[in-house]
C-alpha cells in the first residue's frame, strides 16, 4: 500500500511540476540570426532562455525552415512565440512621417505589406507558432473617420486569413494610446487580435505610462517587449523619445512585473535590443535582471 501511494505521489508530483513548467513565465530574445537554428536555440536554452521570436526575413521562411524550427524548438525546449516583421520600404520611425509611412493604416504599399503578413501567417501555421506580430500603423484617434474604418476593415481581413489558420496576431504598442488600441481591436472583432506590450514604445512614443497601459490592457496582453526609454524630449517633439538600456529608463520594471504577476500573466517576456554595442552581455545581464524580478 505505501509502495502504490509512494508511486501515486511521484506521480502527481510530475504531473504538478509539468503544469507548472507549461504555465511559468518565459524570458525570451528576439532571433535574428536564422542561419543555424538549431545552434542559436542551443545557445538560448544555455543561456537560460525559455523562448524566442523569430525576425521575419524574405525568402527564408519556407516549409523546410518551418521543421528546423519545430525539431530545434523540441529539442531544446526553446518555444518559439511569435514571428515578428514590420514590411515596407518607406517606414520612417518618427512622428513626421511615420503616420504616413508605417504599417497598414496608409494605403502606399499596402498590398505588398499584406503579401509580407499572409508570408509570416503561413510560416507561423506551418511551424505550429502561435502568433505573428507587428507595427500595424497609427491608428486614428476618431473612429467616425473614414481612415479609421478603413484601417478596420483591413485589419479584419488579415484577422480573418490568421484565423483560418489558427494564428493569432498581436498589436505591438506604440503609435496609440491604449484606449485607441483596445477599441480597435473590440471593433476588428475577430477574436484572435491581442497584444505584444512593448513597454518602452509607450513612453518613447509618449501615449502611455507602461505599468497604467499594463492595468488597462489586461487580459489581451499575450507577449511582452522588455526594453526601456524615454518620453520624448519636449523640445523635440517630432522624434521619439530614447531607447537605454534595461532598468535605467523610466519603465518601472518592479511595479510592471509585479502587475503582470498578480494578473496572472503566463506568457513571454521578450528582451528587446535596439542599442548598438554589446548585444549578447546585455541580454545575458537582462535576463538576469527580469529573472530575480520574477523569482520575487
């Protein structure tokens, strides 16, 4: 009888610690480098890595790629989260012209934007990833305009083409205020439109105090981009504020961890590097960093 019970609580003991391992947060990096995936997700689960997203790059994201992902992914217990692209050729990352140039709210290249998305979609549905993810534009503030309706349509097409193929797509944060983006997502009204927080993109972008967007957003959070910065400077208030390196921005890291924490958050946090300098030891430092903030 001891022996059956003994073995009964091995038993539940492993079923716990897997469900736990399933729903624990991951600490991700973005992986540009796909040239050897097996060999960078090695590197990531030796690093102390759960997880990644996977750069969009053209003519790279073909049916044999999708199963080098998947094999790497198994064997290093590396989940892949998100695939990630921003497509068009004009996109200018400031408050001049960016509204006219970035993502799917203007129509200049649009349809080539559109091929890029279906592109990421297919990989994501033939590589058992669960979402793809993007810069989709500024999003109009007044719903009434014609360019928000627009803009609404055409998010709900691609919604629909991910969800014909079981993926998800996810708002990167940024160009809107949070409100603005929770009513468009209710208004595309697809039901597989979530979020990835950047948290620094809500200050840099100045709509939104990250751990105030953290409480609003809420549930649609699926994914989060660790990275930190700046509001803009006042006296330049036609480009985004500064990127710095993780924690010495104004992102409160432990107040925002803490949210997530206590919403019961069970996804990625992904480190974002868009510094130059140093990639791989400040990664390494920042995961380090988030991991105790976790383990609070």
């Amino acid at each position: 009888m001891k022996t059956k019970l003994s073995l009964l609580a091995v038993a539940l003991l492993f079923a716990f610690t897997t469900v736990q391992a399933e729903n624990e947060i991951t600490i991700g990096v973005i992986q540009y480098d796909l040239s050897d995936i097996d060999k960078s997700f090695k590197d990531l689960h030796d690093q102390g890595f759960g997880s990644c997203e996977i750069n969009y790059r053209s003519n790279t994201l073909t049916k044999e790629f999708a199963e080098q992902v998947k094999a790497a992914s198994k064997k290093h217990q590396i989940k892949v989260t998100t695939v990630v692209g921003v497509p068009g050729s004009k996109s200018v990352w400031n408050f001049r012209q960016g509204p006219a140039t970035i993502g799917l709210v203007p129509t200049e290249e649009r349809a080539e934007k559109i091929k890029v998305y279906h592109e990421m979609i297919d990989f994501c549905a033939m590589a058992d990833i669960p979402a793809m993810h993007s810069h989709f534009g500024f999003i109009p503030e007044d719903p009434s305009s014609a360019q928000y309706k627009d803009f609404i349509k055409v998010m709900q097409d691609l919604a629909n083409y991910a969800k014909e193929r079981n993926v998800m797509i996810y708002f990167e944060t940024g160009q809107e205020t949070p409100t603005t983006l929770i009513r468009a997502i209710k208004d595309i009204g697809t039901g597989n439109v979530f979020i990835n927080c950047d948290l620094a993109n809500l200050l840099m972008y100045g709509k939104a105090n990250s751990l105030d967007a953290v409480k609003l957003f809420g549930p649609l959070i699926k994914e989060f981009h660790a990275k930190d910065g700046k509001y803009p400077d006042p006296n330049n208030p036609y480009e985004l504020g500064a990127e710095v390196p993780i924690p010495t921005g104004e992102v409160n890291f432990p107040a925002v961890i803490a949210e997530l924490k206590k919403q019961g958050f069970k996804g990625a946090v992904t480190i974002e590097c868009e510094l130059n300098g140093t990639r791989h030891d400040y990664v390494v430092k920042t995961r380090k960093y988030l991991q105790e903030l976790l383990d609070k």
